[in-house]
C-alpha cells in the first residue's frame, strides 16, 4: 500500500503553537504509559511465578537449611 493510513489537517480554530503543545502533551502522554508499563513489566513475577524478593526469601530459607 502506498498511500499514507494518517492523515493531519490543521484545525482551523487553533494556532499552530497550541497545535504544537497538544501533541507534545499526547507524546508526553504515550511515553509516560509505555514507561509505566516497563517499570510494571520489571516488578512483574517471572514465568515461574516467582519475583527477585521471593527468590531472595527461598535463598535465606534454603541457607537457613543448611
């Protein structure tokens, strides 16, 4: 396909300053939820279902064995 899928136009009741600034508030949006999502995605359980802290916890109990 070779035509373009988006397309802008200017709205004709705004400047090109507030323009300018409601996209940078929807990039500052789009960015703020996808870090979000990577800080969820480090806190997440592993596949396993266990996290950093529960590994630490089975490491002290496995030495607590020992």
């Amino acid at each position: 396909m070779d035509s373009a899928r988006v397309v802008y136009r200017p709205h004709p009741g705004i400047s090109p300053e507030q323009a300018r600034d409601a996209r940078a508030r929807a990039w500052r949006f789009v960015f703020q939820c996808w870090q979000e999502s990577q800080m969820a995605a480090k806190r997440a359980p592993t596949p396993n279902g266990s996290n950093e802290r529960n590994q630490r916890v089975q490491q002290a109990k496995e030495a607590a064995m020992t």
